[in-house]
C-alpha cells in the first residue's frame, strides 16, 4: 500500500481563488480593500523569505499590503508605537509580527499589543480563549486551521477517530489539538496530545487513525510508529544537510516519508503539503476581518 498525498498546494490555490474573489466582491460593494500589515525585526535570512512570501501573495489576491523592515536594534518601545499606530489605522485589518525577533523583543508584550480585532496569527489570548471555547467570532490559528481543511478537502472526518497530535507549542501542538475536540461538523475526535515529556511515545503513535507530527525535529516519525492505513499529517519543515544537492541541504518534514507512505492512508508531503495552507489562512482571516471592520463601518 502507498498513501494518498494530500495536495497542499492544489488545496490552497482553491482557497486563494475564493478570497480572491471575495477582495473583488467587497471592492465593488465597500469600495474597499483588506489591508494586511507585515512587521519583521532583524536580518533573519529566513523571516524576510517569509515575510516577502506573504507580501507577494497580497498582491496575488488583490489585497492592501504594508510590509515594515525594522533593523535588530529597533527598541520596544519603537515596535509598540508602530503597532499602536497600526491598529489605529482603517486600512489595515490584520497586523502579523513576523517571529521570532530578537532576543530583547518581548514576544508576548508584542502580542498582547495587538487588537484581537486584527490578530490575524490569532496568537492574543482573546482569540485563543474563543478559539477553545468553539466560537466563530475570532479567528483560527493559521497552520492548525489549514490542517483542518485539508482534512476536510480530502473527505477525511476527524469525528470518533483517535488523533494523536505530536508537540504542544502554542503555534501548533495546544491549538490543533483543541480544534480537533470541537463538538462540531469537521472535528469531534478524541485527540491525545503527546509531546518531550510522553514514556513511551510510539505506543501512542501506534494507535493513531490520524497522526500529526509538529514536534519540529526532522524524519523523527518512522514507519515503525505508524497503524496500517493511518492519516498522517506532516506540520514539520526542517533544513538538512545533502551532498547530493547542489544547494548542499533539502527540506524534510517531521515524518520520515519513505517509510510511513508505504503504511499510510493519506499523507502531506514537504514541502507542498500544510506550508502553503499557512498563508492561505492568513490572507482569509485578514478578509474576515475587513468584512467584519466594513459591516460594522455601515452598520450591518
């Protein structure tokens, strides 16, 4: 047996042409845009590849974008008063501040500076609170929300299974695991969350219908870990020397792939599995927060 792949890329480019779509609706009836604000401290090679990728697709979709390139020596108080003014201004709808920052950026400070009206990371603790609780008027954290719809573009219902979510940080482990216990349509599982501190780690694995690996250390999830016809969602993405390439390194996910494809149902490859669903929620809680922001301006 060989697993499915489940086609990150083909799932994000449907839902990139739907909010693509949805930018040229609210142009024609607010005479509007999203505005997505883009804050990066520091020369870290890998943050401005990202930061840039999100800019670019800004474009792509049509929406307002402002992207800020601070030096490592901006101060605290030079960052918070760039947000205070971001959050006052009308054309921005959603502000991400890209991590990590420099070690004397206090994460958390820059975070809870952040209105949850236009935490589109949905990091601040108002949206994570309603993000546990089930409610919809906040918004979903960017990679645990496109793992959900992956889920749900391949017909794969998480209700009675047995998920076993690898790693509890709070970008990915804590929050997927709480959506996937939503009593709700597209969740409802019994979830385990296993994590550095679990004895016996694969006996959990083992007895997984759906596994997800988010602990970020390379190839960790071996065959040996996986239940025959098991779902297996790859969060990792991780740098790794190889002679082989000319670029002297390639991306490997969290999941040895070559081995777990052979006893998997389905599987994310990487790249090109849950990476590009990361910016795709992105762009779309942006434009939910300028549907919400331009509602509330006309007073629907």
């Amino acid at each position: 047996m060989s697993g499915i792949l489940i086609d990150g890329k083909k799932v994000s480019s449907d839902i990139n042409a739907a909010s693509a779509a949805s930018v040229e609706r609210m142009h024609n009836e607010y005479g509007k845009v999203p505005g997505l604000a883009v804050i990066v401290v520091g020369d870290d090679p890998a943050s401005h590849v990202y930061v840039n990728r999100k800019e670019a697709m800004c474009r792509e979709l049509g929406l307002h974008s402002e992207k800020y390139e601070l030096p490592a020596e901006t101060t605290m108080q030079e960052l918070l008063a760039l947000i205070d003014r971001l959050n006052r201004d009308d054309r921005i709808h959603g502000i991400l501040v890209q991590s990590p920052p420099p070690p004397h950026i206090d994460e958390e400070k820059v975070v809870a500076a952040i209105v949850p009206e236009k935490d589109v990371d949905c990091f601040h603790p108002v949206n994570v609170g309603k993000m546990l609780l089930g409610r919809r008027d906040g918004f979903y954290p960017c990679t645990p929300y496109g793992v959900m719809l992956l889920l749900d573009a391949y017909g794969i219902d998480p209700a009675g299974k047995h998920a076993v979510v690898i790693g509890r940080s709070n970008i990915v482990g804590k929050p997927l695991t709480a959506m996937l216990l939503q009593k709700e349509k597209g969740a409802n599982a019994t979830v385990t969350c296993v994590h550095s501190g679990t004895v016996d780690l694969a006996k959990y694995t083992r007895d997984a219908d759906i596994l997800i690996a988010a602990i970020g250390k390379p190839e960790f999830v071996t065959g040996d870990m996986v239940k025959p016809g098991a779902v297996v969602i790859d969060v990792g993405i991780n740098r790794i020397a190889d002679s082989t390439r000319k670029s002297g390194s390639r991306l490997v996910g969290d999941v040895k792939f070559q081995e777990v494809v052979e006893k998997a149902s389905y599987i994310t490859p990487v790249p090109g599995g849950v990476g590009p669903m990361t910016i795709a929620v992105l762009m779309q809680n942006t434009i939910k927060g300028a549907e919400r922001a331009f509602k509330a301006a006309v007073g629907k």
